[in-house]
C-alpha cells in the first residue's frame, strides 16, 4: 500500500512504497549537483555554487560575480570563456 508525503527538502507530495523508507526526500531532491556540465559539442561549463540576485546572476559578497553575458546562455556559469 502506497501512501503520499511531503518530501523533507522541498515539500512537493511524492508516492512512497511505506513509511519506513529510509530516504524523506523527493527523488529530485537526491539529484547530485554537478559543478562541471560537458556538453557534445566539447563546450564545458563552470556551474556558479554561490548565491543568486532576482536575476540568477552569480553573487558574491553582495557583487554580483563575473559580470557580463554569457555566450554559452547559462547566467549561472563561470567559466571564463564563456563571459563577454
């Protein structure tokens, strides 16, 4: 018998086989977060693991960090490469 239970993390209802499953969060929430994404073309961008202003721009110290567009179209990346 299956039941429905918020999940711990990010309190989106989710099925679960019983209530004495060990992991409380969502399978999206267990997700790991990578720092490096390679995509086919060879293109490798550097994931920003810091804060966000309302715009998603990487911030630092209230600054926001590495400014500038991106050519690579991911406001969260860092590489040096990719800013214009």
């Amino acid at each position: 018998m299956e039941s429905k239970r918020l999940c711990a993390r990010c309190g989106i209802d989710r099925e679960l086989p019983s209530k004495k499953t060990k992991n409380e969060v969502c399978r999206g929430c267990r997700v790991k977060v990578e720092h490096v994404i390679r995509y086919e073309n060879g293109e490798t961008c550097l994931a920003w693991r810091g804060d966000f202003d309302r715009d998603d721009n990487p911030v630092h110290n209230g600054q926001i960090f590495m400014a500038g567009q991106r050519r690579c179209g991911h406001k969260d990346c860092i590489n040096p490469e990719h800013i214009e």
